[in-house]
C-alpha cells in the first residue's frame, strides 16, 4: 500500500530536481551570454586582457554559445593566432548557422585576411537573413570588402543597397561621398554629404570629405574653413593629425 505513495513521491522529487537543474542550466546559459557581451564590449574599447577574461568565462559556462565562440575568434584574430580564429569562427558557425551577427563578424575577419569571395558570401547570407534586423550593416561591410579588393563598382552597388534599406545609414552615405569623389563626380558627393549633415552632426570624415570636394573644385576658401573645423574640432582624430603631417610636409 506504501508503494503508489513512495513511487508518487520519487517522481514528485524526479521532477523538481529536473526543473532545478534546468533553472540552473538557464542561469549559466544567461550568465554566459552576458559575460560574451561584456567581452565583446571590451574587445570593442581595445580592452584585450579584460575581454579575454570575459569571453574565457563565457565558454567555462556554455561552450556552445555561439556568439562567445565568435568574440572569442574575434580576439585572437586581434592578437594574430588566426588559426585559432578560424577555429572558434568554424565552431560558432556550426553551432547558429543563422545567427547573423557571427556571420558578419566571419565575414569582417575573412575580408581582413584578404578572402574577400568568402568574406562577401558571408556579408550576403548575413545581409538576407529575413531575422536579421540591420542588414544594411552587412551590405555596408560588403562594399567596404569590395572596394578593398579594387571592385569599385561592386562596392557602389552594396552601399547603394545598404541606403535603400535604411536611407538614414551614416556610415553608407559617407562611403558614396567618398566613392563619388574619387570618381570625380563632385555633386554628387556634395550630395550625399548633404543628406549626411540634415540627420548627423559633423564628423571628422564628414569634414575631410567636404575639405577635399571643395579643394578638387578649386575652392581653396571653403576647403581652408573645412580643414580648420575639422582640427579645431576634432584635434585628436586620426584625420586631424594626417592634416597636420600633410601640412607640415
């Protein structure tokens, strides 16, 4: 008679120990989720040591969680041990084939490695993934690939892409103003440079853009009052001290 009661009572406890370790279970998983962002956080401030430490602990946690393997591979491709970025980015691909965010990050690493038709197929599949939601950046890093790789047209034509999605994207108008002077298309630049301005503020690329328009042009004032806003006020930026070096030489 006490056996329908113990039976009972060992499937009870059956039961509560499962949804304990699977509360568990999500806690860790969480836990390593948010210990891989921290550390892409800090791999994107240059904190290697620290993002190191972040993602480390994310994969202790959760070994599977793709986007830790993916800042994981990101970073040792940042300290140049690029078989063991291939190796995390092979495994996080594997883990989330559909993850956009790993792709792209894949993609950027492939391009930074030269494999610019791998890097631009995973730009693609990162781009048309219907959950994706900025695809434009995908596109956007498409044409950055692109035009590294000498294929202007090609690069026009992703950045064109990424603006159609979101017309508002500062990094693609900028990309257009600089491909449109390169090809002499000045207007045009000036154009984009426009549409750049009624949504951004200035930006030291926005301000090199438009000294060097307006400089191709003949327009030596405006190109003087444009270099001089951008050093003024942006000193410490990368554009403000290639001014410097080029004025001094």
């Amino acid at each position: 008679m006490l056996r329908p009661i113990l039976l009972i009572l060992s499937v009870a406890l059956i039961g509560c120990t499962t949804s304990s370790d699977r509360r568990q279970e999500v806690q860790i998983k969480k836990a390593a989720a948010y210990n891989a962002e921290l550390g892409a956080g800090y791999l994107a401030r240059g904190n290697l040591e620290q993002a190191k430490g972040k993602f480390e602990k994310a994969l202790d946690q959760d070994e599977k969680n793709a986007k830790a393997n993916s800042g994981y591979a990101l970073l040792q491709a940042r300290l140049g041990k690029y078989e063991e970025a291939d190796k995390y980015f092979e495994k996080a691909i594997k883990l989330d084939p559909d993850d956009s965010e790993v792709l792209n990050n894949y993609g950027a690493y492939l391009c930074d490695q030269g494999r610019y038709a791998d890097a631009e197929a995973h730009f693609i599949e990162a781009a048309t993934n219907p959950l994706y939601r900025t695809p434009e950046f995908a596109y956007r890093n498409a044409g950055t690939c692109a035009f590294t790789d000498g294929q202007i047209g090609k690069a026009e034509g992703y950045f064109q892409r990424a603006l159609e999605i979101n017309p508002r994207f500062g990094p693609a108008l900028l990309d257009m103003a600089s491909i449109n002077r390169e090809q002499r298309q000045f207007q045009p630049a000036l154009t984009y440079l426009e549409r750049y301005h009624k949504i951004f503020p200035q930006s030291p690329e926005s301000l090199w853009l438009l000294a060097g328009v307006h400089r191709d042009l003949g327009n030596r004032d405006l190109a003087s009052t444009y270099e001089a806003r951008l050093t003024t006020l942006f000193p410490e930026s990368t554009l403000a001290r290639r001014l410097r070096d080029t004025t001094v030489q």
